[in-house]
C-alpha cells in the first residue's frame, strides 16, 4: 500500500472515530468480506465482527479490543472499507 492510500486509509478512520464518538452515529465498515459496525449506546458502545457483537465502555476500548479476527481497529484500519 502506498504511502498516500495509508493516509487517506488514517484519514477515513479519524473521520469514523469523530462520528462515533462526537456525533453520536452508527459506523459500518468491511473487513475480511465481513460487515462489521460500531454502534453507540448511552452507555456503552457495540462493535459488532460476522455476526458476533462486543460491548464496550468508551471509544479508547473500541480502538483496542481484539475482537476483529483478534485483531483491534487500530490495527486493521489500513484494511477497513468504511461504508459512508
């Protein structure tokens, strides 16, 4: 991947943190030919994989969890396909 597709792949996932987090709105995205989703709630945040959901607490959590194939999105980002 070249060093302008990193970064507009780090742009479109800095766009899909600041939704989540300030706009309050749900986030779809692939990866793997998977859909996958962040879904906030008043109280905790959804991040859904093939069909499994996990349930955490704030947004730093949903950057790190390992639940993406065992993977975080902070690791899979440049992977991501955000759904806009």
């Amino acid at each position: 991947m070249s060093i302008k597709d990193r970064i507009t792949k780090k742009t479109e996932y800095k766009k899909a943190i600041y939704a989540l987090e300030n706009l309050g709105v749900d986030i779809s995205f692939t990866y793997n030919n998977k859909g996958c989703s962040l879904c906030p709630f008043d109280d905790f945040i959804a991040l859904g994989y093939n069909g499994e959901s996990k349930r955490v607490d704030d947004i730093d959590e949903v950057k790190t969890t390992k639940c993406f194939n065992g993977k975080s999105l902070n690791e899979i980002y440049a992977d991501v396909e955000f759904e806009w």
